[in-house]
C-alpha cells in the first residue's frame, strides 16, 4: 500500500461512520440484523488488494451456512453501468461521493432498516429479474424468500413466496438447475415442509447468529 493510503481499520470505520445503523463485524464488512435476515456492506477487495468494491447485500440466517454471503449483492458503479473500485489511496478523496451514491444505489435503503416486506419484495424482484433474463435459476434465493418470513412469523409473506416457487420452477430449464436437484414436486414438498416449522427455522437462526458471532451486531426491531 502506498504512502497516503488509507488502512483497512481506517476505510471500515470511515463507512461505519457513515452508516451507523450497521456493525463493524470484520474488517471491510458491516452487517445489521432483521430478524432472521443481515442486510451487509461489504468492501470487498479487488484480486491485487489494493482497492475496494463498496457492495451491498444481505443474507439469510434460515440456513446452515459456513460463511456470510453477498446475496443480491449491488456494487457501487459509475453511470455507465461499470462496477467501480475505490483504490485505498484514494480512499479519503471520493469517500463522501462513494456514501452518497452507495446510499442512492442500493435496492434496500442504507439508512432506516428495511421491514421485512420490503427485504422480501427485493428477493422477488431479483429472482424474477433472473428469469426473465434467462439467468441460471436464483434456486437459494427463491428458498430464502420463503424461508425468511416464515421465520419472522410472517405467514403472508410465506406464502407468497411459496406461489412465486411455484410459478418459477415450472419454467427453470432442466439443464441450468444445481446438480442435484430433487425434482420440482419434491422440493416444493422440502421448502413448504421446512416453512412450516418455524421452531426449526429459529433454531437454525440462532444457531447461525452464534456461529458468526453476531450476536453483538445492531439488530433491528421487526
């Protein structure tokens, strides 16, 4: 890192500065709790490590996972479309523009947490969006939507997610689903199996909170 850069301690607490409502979890990652959902900034590093992707994302706690992940995840990019790095020595010079534009940019707001409505519209848009652009199959995250509100106690919006499950797998094409797959009907079988016991659910999400020592992070009111 050149003279004048700035450090990863430094820029990790630069952007929680500009977000109080998320944690410093690690260095370059900040995480707020909803419920049984993160929602993340992530400063993800470039291959040489010496810049940064500014990254917004979330992810589920319905699941046994071994690490965070940057689910839907939005990078900061410049008008024309292109995902922008922030190299470190350049840190203290476009910070301020990169707040406001990340701010601007991300689908779930930075600011005042999202509700869990609002966390499980995006995960429809995303996952529609996939299909309608031919995309592999958003599989993890069609079950996230369902999967989330019903830890949350929302059955509405279980249900509906449910629906969106079943209108999406029947027109995922066979040879871009996960290998492994166990076939629609039985895994629409697993995933409403799975949505009705929420007391499974919540011992998978506490279980997921401890395993990432989330435990001390900001968490938000349902």
């Amino acid at each position: 890192m050149s003279r004048g850069s700035a450090s990863k301690k430094s820029v990790t607490s630069d952007w929680a500065g500009a977000f109080p409502g998320f944690s410093k979890w690690r260095p370059l990652r900040l995480v707020r709790r909803i419920g049984p959902v993160l929602q993340g900034i992530a400063l993800d590093l470039s291959t040489a490590g010496d810049s940064y992707f500014p990254t917004a994302h979330v992810h589920a706690l319905t699941r046994e996972f071994p690490v965070v992940t940057l689910t839907m995840s939005r990078r900061l990019s410049r008008s024309s479309g292109i995902q922008e790095s922030i190299g470190f020595d350049r840190h203290e010079e476009v910070r301020l523009d990169a707040f406001r534009r990340m701010s601007e940019q991300s689908p779930l707001s930075l600011g005042d947490p999202p509700s869990i409505e609002e966390v499980i519209e995006e995960y429809h848009r995303f996952v529609r969006e996939r299909a309608e652009c031919g995309l592999p199959p958003a599989v993890s995250e069609v079950e996230d939507a369902v999967l989330v509100p019903a830890a949350a106690g929302r059955l509405d919006l279980t249900e509906r997610g449910l629906g969106l499950a079943e209108e999406l797998s029947e027109i995922w094409p066979a040879a871009r689903l996960p290998l492994g797959w166990v076939g629609r009907d039985c895994w629409l079988q697993q995933l409403r199996h799975s949505a009705g016991n929420s007391q499974a659910l919540q011992l998978i999400v506490d279980g997921q909170v401890h395993k990432h020592k989330l435990v001390s992070v900001n968490s938000c009111p349902l």
